[in-house]
C-alpha cells in the first residue's frame, strides 16, 4: 500500500517541479496554437492567403 500512495502523491503534488513545468508547457503550447488560429481567421476574412509566400507567388 506504500508504494501506491507514493506513487499517487508524486503524480498529485502541486509542488512537483516535473509536472508544473510540464503544465506550464501545455498551457503555452493552447495559447501559441489559439494566436495562430485566430490570425489565420483574421487573414482568411481580410482577404489574405494563408501564407505570405503563397500570396507573394500568386500575384
């Protein structure tokens, strides 16, 4: 029974430097990812291509 409480309590401790870093990682990687989806929104409804080198390509 020791084992699985130690198990549980690494994984469960807030103070875990591993698993908040890890945290901080994943709420980093949603927020990048939401800044791009709404950039390509905002391009997609001004007119613009996708990508810079496409739309310079394309004219």
């Amino acid at each position: 029974m020791e084992t699985m409480a130690t198990w549980v309590d690494a994984y469960a401790a807030p103070e875990d430097p591993v698993r908040a870093e890890r945290g901080q990682l994943e709420a980093d990687f949603a927020a990048v990812k939401w800044k791009q989806w709404q950039f390509r929104w905002t391009r997609c409804r001004t007119g613009g291509s996708g990508s810079g080198r496409a739309g310079s390509a394309q004219r």
